[in-house]
C-alpha cells in the first residue's frame, strides 16, 4: 500500500460564545482547522485534522500547519501510511520540530491502519475499554457566578469533569472562583483548574495556598517545567502538565523529577498519536494520571482524542475534553461518536470512525501526489 495523494483543506470553525483564558488576557472567537485528507492506491482514505486554540495562545497556529505540510507532504507519498513509525520519522527528518503541523498527517495514517486490519484505532493503539470516558467541558474564565452557570449547564447535560479557566493578576478574584466552584462541586464531580501558565511562581503559591484545603488539581500554573519544579516544592497541591508536556523528554522528566501528578496530554501540541502513545506509557508507569484532549477542532479531533482514552485504565483516565459542543458548525454531521450523558465512547468501527462531509469543506488548498 501506498500514499497516492495529500490533499489539504482549511475551515474555520466559530466558537458559539467568546472564550477567555487567563483570567480574561486572551480571547478567542474562531478556531482555523486544517483537515488532511490521506488517499492511497488500495482505495483506503484517512483523515486527520489539525486545530491550534488560535495563533496567541501557544507556538502554534493554522497557518503553520499548512507551511510544515508543503514542507515534508512531498516526500510522504510512495510511503506505506501503515507504517506510521517510518512516516514519523520521514517527517521529523524532513522538518525538526513543528509537531503540532505533523499531528493530522499522523492521525490520517492510524485511520488507514485501522481501517486496513479492520479495527479501531484504540484497539491498534493496545486495546479499548469498554466503558466509554468522561467527556470534560472547558469553562472559560469570568464572575464566579457566570462560571458556575456554565458548569450547571454541563451538568444538565450529564458532564461530571469540568475544565475551569483560572489566572491573571486578579488573585483575589481567582481565589473566589475556586472557591465558589468548590463550595457547589458535585460529588464524584472533577474540576481542574486551568491556569494557562499565566501566573508568576509568587501568584501561584499564594493562590495555592490559600485554597489548599480543597485538594483541588491546578493544572500548569506556571510557564516552564523549572517554574511548576518551584511551585511544586512551596504548595501541596496536585498539578497537572499540559503546555510543557510537548516531547517524551519532557514527560520522562516530569515522571522521573515527579513535577507533576497528572499529564494533560494534547494530541497536536505532542505530534500525533504515535508520539503519545509513549507519553501514555511514562505516565503508566510512574502512576501518573492523565486527561486527554485535542487543543480545539471538530468531533475528527475529539474522536482522535476518544480513542487514545479509551485506551487508558479507568483508574488512571481522568476525562477526554470535547471540543465539538462548543462549535457553531459540524463538518462531519453523522460521522463519529458525540457526548452522549457526558460520556464519549469509541465503537468497534474500523479506523478513526469519524469523516468530514467534503461538501461542506470546500475546494483543496494544496494538494500533494506522487
């Protein structure tokens, strides 16, 4: 089997409200995905999709994604897409770094691999539980009573894990909100508090502190792994990883320095499936537990992130976030596994199990033949 040609497309994806990070420093109102379409001279297509949360959020954005695909698409074809550890390898090669350009084209390729041995790719990827996973929502940041609000309206839709924006300069304000959210949070109920790695190592001790006797997971609440390394030894908090979770030395280090209790493993930020993959077993094995989610995009994106949960034991899944409620458009309307009473589940569908509808795509921005 052989790639026969990448074709490109680009669609913008408007959020149904306007969504803060960092205590309201950072707005977002449109996400700009790329969708890969893999085809291949058996007749087996895959699909992968690329979504960054904007361009001012991380070093990553839209546009990105397009440039590194005219770099490395070129040499991809007249390769085996099921040989997805030899296309890693062409594409690191090819172009150093830039993981978050080479997560779509990664994604397509385990849809190929699935659909050729006729199994899901959380079945490739090791083995699925039967249960589905807790689906998380994502709480943008604002009045503690505007936050609780958005969280009861997950509720009422059967969602048990919650994503709560958190940081700024307003400390005080931040500390009402976790305890706001807390004094209401429902049993067997999961709140991570988000900081988007917007306070300084002095913010985050007195705001950790002074909720500590909630227990309450806070997730990067500073800039670099050296930061939460400091924070770590002044608070008693649980903190979760997910911005400096970007390489496998980035997790061997945070499991062998034990930086941190959780990975938040975000499948375009590390590359793709088969870079996390690894970054599952490290946290295995050190008893680490982990959330997974797409940094943003259609239900292609979260059903990726569905599979490689699903592959995780209950006892170490935290949630998989889903992206695709808060959308005010379906790409793929019919096409893979929607949240369901707050659970997403992967089925026995071969593949990726989800494919947009290319009618509402668009014309190809580039395409890549051999």
């Amino acid at each position: 089997m052989k790639i026969t040609r990448i074709s490109v497309f680009q669609k913008n994806l408007p959020l149904k409200d306007p969504y803060y990070l960092s205590g309201g420093r950072l707005k977002f109102e449109v996400l700009d995905a790329t969708l890969v379409k893999v085809e291949t001279d058996v007749g087996l297509v895959g699909w992968g999709e690329g979504t960054p949360w904007g361009h001012i959020y991380v070093p990553a954005h839209g546009p990105g994604i397009r440039a590194g695909l005219a770099t490395f698409a070129p040499r991809l074809t007249g390769l085996d897409p099921r040989k997805v550890e030899l296309v890693e390898r062409v594409m690191d090669v090819t172009l150093p770094g830039h993981l978050y350009a080479k997560q779509p084209v990664d994604m397509a390729c385990w849809d190929i691999l699935g659909q050729s041995c006729r199994m899901p790719i959380a079945d490739m990827l090791g083995g699925k539980r039967d249960n589905g996973t807790r689906a998380a929502s994502s709480v943008s940041s604002g009045d503690p009573a505007e936050m609780l609000a958005t969280i009861q309206s997950y509720r009422d839709r059967g969602y048990t894990a919650h994503s709560a924006k958190v940081g700024g300069s307003d400390l005080d304000m931040d500390i009402a909100r976790i305890r706001h959210l807390e004094k209401n949070r429902m049993p067997d109920e999961i709140i991570l508090y988000d900081v988007n790695r917007a306070w300084t190592r002095r913010e985050a001790s007195i705001v950790m502190n002074a909720v500590s006797e909630f227990g309450v997971t806070f997730e990067q609440p500073g800039e670099t792994l050296d930061d939460i390394a400091q924070i770590r030894g002044v608070t008693t908090s649980p903190i979760s990883v997910d911005e400096s979770l970007v390489t496998l030395q980035d997790a061997a280090r945070i499991a062998r320095d034990g930086i941190a209790d959780v990975f938040g493993i975000k499948l375009n930020r590390v590359g793709g499936l088969t870079k996390a993959r690894r970054m599952r077993d490290i946290a295995l094995a050190h008893g680490i537990q982990i959330f997974v989610m797409a940094t943003g995009g259609s239900v292609l994106a979260d059903t990726e992130a569905a599979h490689l949960a699903q592959t995780i034991p209950d006892a170490f899944i935290q949630a998989c976030w889903s992206c695709q409620d808060m959308l005010t458009v379906d790409i793929a309307p019919g096409s893979g596994p929607r949240t369901v009473d707050g659970v997403i589940t992967i089925d026995d569908t071969p593949g990726l199990g989800a494919m947009p509808d290319e009618n509402l795509l668009g014309d190809p921005v580039a395409i890549y033949e051999a």
